[in-house]
C-alpha cells in the first residue's frame, strides 16, 4: 500500500498554486508587501467673497396682456439703465425669466373670472464690488425694481483656493500616516493612491430687505464676511 500511496501523494503536490505556477512559466504570488493605511483628510481654506449675484425683476399688472406686458418693458428698460449707469458690465446683466399670467377673482359656487394680467422680467445681475453692491440694490428699486432675490456672496476663481486646500489636506493626510506609523513601529513606505470628494460649494442667499414704503432712503449694506473652502481627499500609504 505504501508504493501506491508515493504517486499519488507527489501528484497531489504537483496540483498546488505554486507547483502550478511553475509548471506553466507564471512566478508564484508574492504576499501582500507591507501594511495599507487609507487616511481621509480634509484641508480648508479662508477667503473673502469677490463677487455678489442677485435676481432683481419688475412686476406690473394691467387689465390687459398687451399693456401689462407693455408697462413691464418700459419699466425693465429703465432698471437696466440704471444698471448700466451703475458701471455693471453687459456680461454680468443676463435676463433669467420672463413670465404673463392672468389674475383671477373667486366666488362661491362661481366659475373664476379673469380680473387683469400680471407680467414679469427678472435679470440675474453679478457683482464684482462687493462693497458697492448695496448702494447699486437701492438704485435698482429707486429705478422700479420691485422684486429682489439674493445676493449670493461668491468667489469668482475659487479653483487656486481649492488647489491650497488640496496640498493642506494632502500634507494634513502625510502627517496623519506618519503618526500611525511612529505609534506601530513602522515606516511610511510610499503612497499607492490618492482620491478627491468634495470642494467649493456656494453659501446660501442673504436675504435683502427693501426699507418701509413710507420713502425713507434705503441704506443697504452688504458684509462680505469670509467663506471656508474645503476639500476632502482619500489617501492610501503602504506602511512597513
């Protein structure tokens, strides 16, 4: 029984991942070389806003569409006057919407009744004097603006403050290797891959407050404060 049992255990062996890598040219396998460490990292950083957006419109009401329409181009004609006295740049004044819809009256058990019409025209208007951009709100509703949404505060390039926040999170995510490192005894042997999420997102609207209707003079002031630009990014290191 022994003599039979010698051919069968070597072709046993000859079916092993290394005997078979051998056999048809392929190295065997090597084993994981080292320690995988993924560090997620965020890095910020803080820059005043350079450019403000509102959506500024005219409403208008007549008892017709012809006219509503009519008395809304005339009064939008002079807010992009105004607008264009204010020193704005064509490229930052761009219509957004333009809209007619009837008015109704309601009556118990009665069928609505076209009353007059409501027409509208809303620009989105940008920017780039922050510190100026309130004196020119309070010109628009002087000029017949009657409708203001915003501002949004931005930043116009936020792609060099994103590029400082990534080398803070890339430098934020080294350190944070070579700590786990020093507390195992080990080394930071090199980087095997590095992947982004996130990045410059644009805070919310302040609301704009148009003062009483009883013709006090408008003092709107727009603080441009700060925003925090973040990004987050994934490295993985090879410890050994």
């Amino acid at each position: 029984m022994s003599k039979a049992f010698a051919p069968i255990a070597l072709a046993a062996l000859a079916l092993t991942p290394a005997a078979a890598s051998a056999q048809d040219g392929r190295p065997p396998a090597p084993p994981p070389p080292g320690t995988r460490l993924d560090i997620v990292a965020v890095g910020e950083t803080v820059k005043v806003p350079d450019l403000a957006v509102i959506s500024a419109g005219v409403v208008t009401q007549a008892a017709d569409a012809s006219t509503a329409m009519r008395d809304n181009a005339a009064g939008m004609a002079k807010v992009i006057a105004a607008i264009r006295k204010a020193g704005v740049a064509e490229r930052d004044i761009a219509t957004s919407t333009i809209g007619l819809s009837p008015q109704y009256r309601y009556g118990e058990n009665l069928p609505p009744v076209i009353t007059g019409y409501q027409a509208s025209n809303t620009l989105t208007i940008r920017f780039r004097d922050v510190a100026k951009s309130g004196t020119i709100l309070d010109a628009l509703v002087a000029a017949g603006v009657n409708q203001i949404s915003g501002p949004t505060l931005q930043i116009d390039k936020p792609q060099a403050a994103e590029d400082e926040a990534r080398i803070a999170a890339v430098k934020t995510a080294r350190a944070r290797a070579q700590l786990y490192a020093d507390a195992t005894g080990l080394k930071v042997k090199r980087i095997l891959s590095i992947s982004e999420a996130g990045g410059y997102s644009p805070p919310q609207p302040v609301m704009y407050m148009v003062k009483s209707a009883r013709g006090e003079a408008a003092d709107t002031t727009i603080n441009p404060g700060e925003q925090t630009v973040g990004v987050s990014v994934t490295v993985s290191f090879m410890l050994e």
